[in-house]
C-alpha cells in the first residue's frame, strides 16, 4: 500500500495514478496530440540544460518566494487550468485549489470543469484564477465571465490556442466523449477501479459545472455532447479580446503565445501576463516545446509584460531552469493531476512539497539564494534556445 512519505516525485504519483484512475480519464490526462511528439519534447529539452554548479558559497538563509501578477506565492509555481479534473477525483477542482490555497500558489479553474466557480469560492477563501474559453455564445461568456468576477477571481486568463482541437488518438479509442460511452471495455476497467467508484458516488459533481443550466439549451449531459462539439470558436481574433478586457475590468492573463510577434501583441492588447504554452502537447503537435519558444518571447517581451510558462515541468529542476530562461513564473498540469488522482488533495500537497523542495536545493546548488537572482548565468548552456 503506497503511502505518503514514501511518494519522491511525480513520477510516483504518476505510476500511482495509472493504477487508481479509470484508463479513458489517466488516458485523457497523460497523452497529447497526434505523435504527442510536441508531447514528449516538453519533458526531454528540459533535461537538455544543464547547470553550473558552484561551491563554497554562503547559501544558508534561501527563499523561493515570489510574485505572481503582484501576488505573493510560495514558490513561482500556479496550478494550470486542466477541463475534467474531478474525474481525476471526485471533487478535483475543490481538493486542487484547497491544496494550492494552503501552499500558497494560485489555483486556475478550468471553463471545462466539473466543480462550478461557484463550488470554489465556496470552499476557499484566497481569491483563485479563472480560465477563459471563449465560446460562440458570446452571451453565456459574458456571463461567465460576470460569474467569475461575483467569485472574486483575481485573474482571467484567456486561452487563445484552442480554436480548433488537436486529434488525441486515445480519447476516440477510448471513447472519451460526453457523456463517456458505455464500453464493455471501459465497464470492465471501471470494475477495477472500486476506490475511485465509491468516491464518485459520494459526490454531486459529475457533470460540466460551469456550463450544465447555464449555457442556453444544456439541461443535461445528452446536449452537452453537441453543444460543445459546436461551441469553440475558430472566428477569435485579437479584437475580442477587446469587449472581454472591458466586461472583466481587472488582470488578464493570455495563454498559448508560441511566438514573438504574438507576444508584442498580447502587450498590445493590453494584457498583465501571458503563458508560453502548447497547451502541453495536446494542440499543435510539431510546434516546439514550451521550453524551447521560452527565451525568445522573454527576451522580446518581458520588461513590457509578466512572463509565464507551462509544458512539461515535472520537477522543481524544471521549475528552476524555466526560470533561469527568463518566466517570472511557471504553471502545472499533469504534475498537479497525477498527484491529485493519486492521493487527492494530501497527494498534490505532498506534490507541491517535492517541487519546492527541489526547486530550493538545487538553487542552492547554483549558489544563489533567492529566486529572484536566479539568471541565465546558473545555467552552462543557457544559450541553447536562442
Ligand atoms: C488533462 C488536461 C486538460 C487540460 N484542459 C485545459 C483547459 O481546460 N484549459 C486550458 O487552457 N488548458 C488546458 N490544459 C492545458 C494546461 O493548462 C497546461 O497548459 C498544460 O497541462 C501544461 O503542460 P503539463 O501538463 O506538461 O504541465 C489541459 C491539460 C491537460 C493535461
């Protein structure tokens, strides 16, 4: 039986996971788009950089804490908006952001999650982040947006790169659909998930809690399924971002800028932060690792506008490096989800412990002593992206 203090990294969490997690959601969660060869090169061109070791240097007193969008957090570290995470575990959303709420990290809820806005704020007291799927019904996006700010949101990140989707070869395996199809297949593998069944038949959140009796026309799962099929708008252009900006009136934060001269534009719009992200792998496959398109957009933006970055962190080594290639902070998703369908909220905690742990020791290493004056100078090829 896996306990707590024996979990060391993500990958025990993941492995975990695997086990406890019915095949269509773990399948959902730990997979990207066509090769998922974008997928996998989030995680390798990490281990690509290495580090400069320094000695004898007094690192005694450290601190990892920082800002995120003039925010203190305890780390530079916010968990990443991830659609159907409490069917990684019944109440995801809720036992994620109670995790990141004691830590100290912000919390993003998801257009596309099972809990409500309205479920967070209840079970929270630190404003969270709310992230933005902009929709064909305009009406119901206002409102949802309106929603999010009677929640005290502090932040609304709007995602630009999801205006088509990229092919997941396992979720139409699987049949990841919704409501999910049932398989002979996916019955017998739920079969062997009793914890995870027990749980769900524990809770009322089964369902898209930001959109079932919301959206106009969605009563039930069965017209969710062609609603959504429907809903992601390919005609987004920089100009909504316009009426949003306005309807939302506090800070904004863009995610999936892949490159430069769609980064100049996000300042232009008038954006407080903006995510380097592929959207872990899950969209374009063949565009570059998050990692990689890092340097670039820092450099070409970063004294005009917060630069954040996602896609295959895993570690607080990873943390590090992203940081040392110029974000001013990073965000999680499988790390966050692995955990949490794991062990639930004790799970991403323990998580959240490893990362900052991590992240602490090996800055130490570096021979500094504060995030903030952690620079490419920590790094022996940090020029590697360039
Ligand atoms: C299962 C899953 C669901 C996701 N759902 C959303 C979503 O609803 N909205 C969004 O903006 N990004 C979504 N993402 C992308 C994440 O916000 C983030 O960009 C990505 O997970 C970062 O890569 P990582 O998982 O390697 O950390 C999702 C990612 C995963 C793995």
């Amino acid at each position: 039986m896996p306990t707590l203090s024996k979990m060391t990294c993500v990958e025990d969490f993941r492995v975990l996971a695997r086990r406890r997690v019915p095949r269509m959601f773990y399948d959902y969660a730990d997979s990207g788009s066509w090769t998922e060869g974008t997928y996998r090169s989030n995680e390798k061109d990490f281990q690509q950089l290495k580090f400069r070791q320094r000695v004898a240097v007094n690192i005694e007193h450290r601190s990892v804490r920082s800002t995120m969008l003039g925010a203190e957090v305890a780390m530079p570290v916010a968990i990443a908006p991830t659609g159907l995470t409490g069917m990684q575990h019944a109440d995801g959303e809720i036992l994620g952001a109670k995790a990141a709420e004691r830590f100290g990290i912000p919390f993003t809820l998801s257009t596309m999650s099972i809990c409500s806005i309205e479920d967070i704020a209840a079970h929270t007291t630190q404003p969270f982040w709310f992230q933005l799927y902009v929709m064909r019904d305009r009406d119901f996006i206002g409102r949802l947006i309106d929603r999010a700010k009677a929640a005290r949101c502090s932040a609304l990140m709007v995602t630009l790169d999801l205006q088509v989707l990229g092919q997941r070869h396992k979720d139409i395996k699987n049949g990841l659909s919704t409501p999910p199809k049932p398989t002979l297949l996916n019955l017998l593998n739920l079969a062997t998930k009793p914890r995870w069944c027990l749980s769900m038949l524990g809770t009322s959140h089964r369902s898209f809690g930001n959109i079932v009796g919301h959206a106009k026309g969605v009563g039930d799962l069965s017209s969710l399924a062609s609603w959504t099929a429907e809903q992601f708008d390919p005609s987004l252009s920089w100009d909504d971002l316009e009426w949003i900006k306005k309807r939302w009136g506090g800070k904004i934060i863009l995610k999936g800028i892949m490159d430069a001269q769609d980064a100049r534009r996000a300042v232009d719009a008038g954006a407080d932060a903006l995510i380097v992200s592929n959207h872990g792998g899950r969209q374009l496959d063949g565009a570059p690792s998050a990692i990689s398109a890092l340097p670039q957009i820092a450099q070409a933006v970063g004294r005009h506008i917060e630069v954040l970055m996602d896609g295959g962190i895993r570690s607080g080594q990873d943390i590090l490096k992203a940081v040392a290639l110029g974000a001013h902070g990073t965000l999680i998703g499988r790390s966050f989800l692995y955990a949490l369908g794991a062990m639930g909220e004790a799970g991403v905690t323990r998580c959240l412990q490893l990362m900052a742990n991590e992240l602490d020791v090996s800055m130490a290493f570096c021979g500094r002593t504060r995030i903030q004056d952690v620079d490419r100078s920590i790094l022996l090829n940090a020029g590697l992206y360039d």
